[in-house]
C-alpha cells in the first residue's frame, strides 16, 4: 500500500509539472469558456439550458478529456520506449500497481480540475445549480471519463512517442468538436448529429447537460460509454501482451 501511494505521489507530481496538462486540462477550457459565454448571451438556452452554465459543463468535459487523454497516453509511450515498465517487473511493486497509480493519480487531479471549472462558473459567470446538481455533474464526469483513460492506454500501446502525440491530439481534438462540446449538436448537418450520438466525447457530456435540465442521465448514453470502456481496455491488453511475446 506504501509503495503505491508513494508511486500515486510521484505521478500527481510528474503531472503537474507537464505544461501539456496544464494547456489542455486549465488554460484551454477556462479561455474557450470566457471567451463562448461573453460572445454569445449567457442567457441564452440551450434546450431549456441556460447557455452559460450548459457551456460550463462542456468545457469541464473538455478539460477532463484533454487532460486524461493526452497525458496517459504520452507518459505510457514515453516509459515503454525508456524502458521503465521492464525495470519495474524487477522491483517489489506488486502488478497492477504501475497502472493503477496513473489512473489514481489522474483521477486526483481531474477531481481538482471539476471543482476549479464549477468555481469559475459560479464565481465569474453566476452560474447557479442546487448542491445535488453540483454534486451529480462533478461525480458523473469524474466518473465518466474512463473510457478516455482507456484510450490513452490504448494509444500508450504505439511505440512511437511523436506518433503518440499526434494521435492523441487528433482524436482529442476531433472527439470534441464532433461531439459538441465546442459547439451543440443541435447546430449541426443533420448527418454529423447521428455521427455525435455514437462518440464518447458527446455521451460523457450529454450525461452532464441531462443532470442541470434536471433529467436523468441517459441509460443509452451509460451503455456506449461502458462498451468503448471495454472495447479499448480489451484491445489495449492485447496490444501489452504481443508487444511483451516479441
């Protein structure tokens, strides 16, 4: 347990310190937010949404998704081509711990992340919620991002640490828009719309704008997320594994 709170530590450290986390997980969601919600009327309703607070929920997402992503994804290509996960075979960590300790250690900060958003929101743009819709909107994208924790580990599973980054930042950055979460859906071709509802970017925020309409969160939405959860740690895990036969 010591060693795996120590390793926890050191993760949440090695995060904070890459400027690419920093970018995508803070500067990028708050200046896209100040910059959406004083362009167009916070007032605005976005399905019965007002505009501010719905777009304080995508960009959260965003954070979260830009966060994850990227950093899983850069850090597991790094250490695998350094050689770190062999070495670690050889220490008296236990298995699983390796693994374990980024997902923590990102979870921890992503938690940080939601909570600066939500401060921001109702601070500087008078967002208001009741207390349970902070707190469900907080749990469901703190929970809600595995599936991108997955990814990351999957991307992770490339040999080439470039080939990584721009993978990463392509995905990220087309998950996103194609999901709405710069833009609702609702202002989209109709064929982009069908494409949306299949993509985690837009069922991970979707769960979140269902909670401040005060609906429930979607079961369909709770099923594709599970199955891309599932799909990209089965695929990740077989990537391990033939990488470690070669």
């Amino acid at each position: 347990m010591n060693a795996a709170l120590a390793q926890c530590k050191a993760e949440i450290l090695r995060t904070l310190r890459n400027r690419k986390f920093v970018v995508m997980a803070l500067l990028m969601p708050v200046i896209f937010y100040f910059i959406f919600t004083s362009t167009i009327d916070g007032n605005t309703e976005i399905g019965g949404i007002q505009w501010k607070a719905y777009y304080l929920m995508s960009m959260t997402v965003f954070g979260i998704i830009g966060g994850s992503l990227n950093t899983i994804s850069i850090r597991f290509a790094q250490e695998r081509k350094q050689g770190w996960v062999q070495l670690l075979k050889i220490t008296p960590l236990p298995s699983g711990t390796y693994v374990f300790s980024k997902i923590a250690a990102q979870s921890i900060l992503n938690l940080g992340v939601i909570v600066l958003m939500f401060i921001i929101g109702s601070v500087f743009k008078g967002v208001q919620l009741s207390f349970v819709q902070w707190m469900l909107c907080g749990l469901w994208i703190w929970i809600g991002v595995l599936p991108f924790l997955a990814l990351g580990t999957l991307i992770g599973t490339i040999r080439s640490v470039e080939i990584v980054q721009v993978v990463s930042q392509v995905l990220f950055m087309g998950m996103s828009a194609l999901g709405g979460l710069w833009m609702p859906i609702q202002t989209m071709p109709s064929v982009m719309q069908h494409i949306a509802q299949w993509l985690p970017s837009y069922r991970y925020g979707q769960g979140a704008w269902n909670i401040i309409a005060g609906s429930a969160v979607d079961w369909t939405g709770i099923v594709v997320l599970a199955a891309y959860v599932v799909v990209f740690m089965i695929l990740s895990s077989y990537m391990i594994k033939r990488q470690e036969a070669v």
